[in-house]
C-alpha cells in the first residue's frame, strides 16, 4: 500500500461497523501507519442504517471530513443495497465488498456499480458458523485484506489478540480468528 486509503463502512446500529473501522485503524498502527477512524451516526436505534470512515496513510492525515470519494467501500448488510446508495463516490478503480450469498455479478446490478472491483462474502453464514452469532464485522476485515492489503494479516491477528484478548474469552477471540481467516479465503471478486 502507497499514499493513503480511504474506507467507508455501510451496516446497520449493532453490527460492528463502528468496531470494524476501529480495528482495522487500531491494526494500522500496528503497522506504523497513520489512521483515523471515525462514525457517523445520531441517535439511531438498533438496526438504523449507520456509516463508519476508515483512513490509512503512509504520511500525516489532514482531512478530517467523511468519505465523499472512497476507494473502498464495505457493506455488512445486504439490505442496504437499493435503499443506501453504497457505490456512492466511488471511480472506477473502486471496490465494493458487500455481505451477502448474492455472486458479484448479481451485487452489480443490485447497487448499480459497474465498475472497479466488486467482492462478495457469505459473511452472515461464517460469523454463525464460527462465532454463533450474526456479527459480520471479523469476516469481513478478512475480505476486506483479501480485496486490499491496507494492513498485514499478522498485524490483525496481534490487534486480535490484544484488543479483543483483554475484554473476551480466549474461545471467543479464536472464533473471531477463524473467521477473519475465512472472510480472508472465501471472499470472490467479479
């Protein structure tokens, strides 16, 4: 990775957006990277539509404004495609990720995004398989590392291990890891 990457997270209160784009920033200082990472959110209730922004940079990061024009774009909710333009400022050298068991032909012509890189993850069915619940945010950092090497796979599993250590069961941070290691091997591009 050169220069800077600019992320935008897409999902809905309660899924890890904001803990995804946190991680992925937590891991980029792993990685001496400069990072921001931020909501955007009011007062929504669980399962309102919320964004996340995730900024890594090799050198210092001035803007301190939401993603208008990202070059990546992370959806952890299916069914925000056709209601949220998720493609949203991105060029054709984009990539959208979206969760869904959808192929990226089929995601392509639900978000309109005709261009760039599209990647697609059953995330909802490896978070349950691994971690026994619908939270899609670890496979999804997995597919997002296959899409882009924005940080490295051993510096997520430190952050792992160390951020997710101190305040869960060593079971729960190895569920997590197996399926970051999944989103990781399972995600398609189309």
């Amino acid at each position: 990775m050169t220069g800077l990457v600019e992320i935008r997270w897409h999902g809905r209160a309660g899924q890890g957006v904001v803990t995804a784009s946190e991680l992925l920033a937590q891991t980029a200082l792993g990685d001496g990277k400069y990072f921001q990472a931020f909501p955007e959110y009011g007062p929504e209730r669980m399962g309102a539509p919320v964004k996340a922004y995730t900024r890594i940079s090799d050198g210092p990061i001035y803007n301190y404004s939401g993603i208008e024009q990202p070059d990546v774009v992370v959806v952890l909710d299916p069914t925000l495609l056709g209601v949220v333009d998720v493609a949203s400022g991105l060029d054709g050298d984009g990539i959208l990720l979206v969760n869904t068991s959808m192929d990226p032909a089929g995601v392509r012509a639900k978000s309109g995004y005709n261009e760039g890189k599209v990647y697609t993850l059953d995330a909802t069915r490896i978070s349950l398989d691994t971690i026994g619940k619908n939270i899609t945010n670890t496979p999804m950092l997995g597919a997002l590392l296959r899409a882009t090497p924005v940080v490295t796979r051993d510096s997520v599993m430190t952050t792992f291990q160390e951020k997710m250590g101190a305040k869960l069961k060593a079971k729960v941070v190895e569920a997590n890891i197996e399926a970051f290691n999944r989103g990781y091997t399972e995600a398609k591009e189309g």
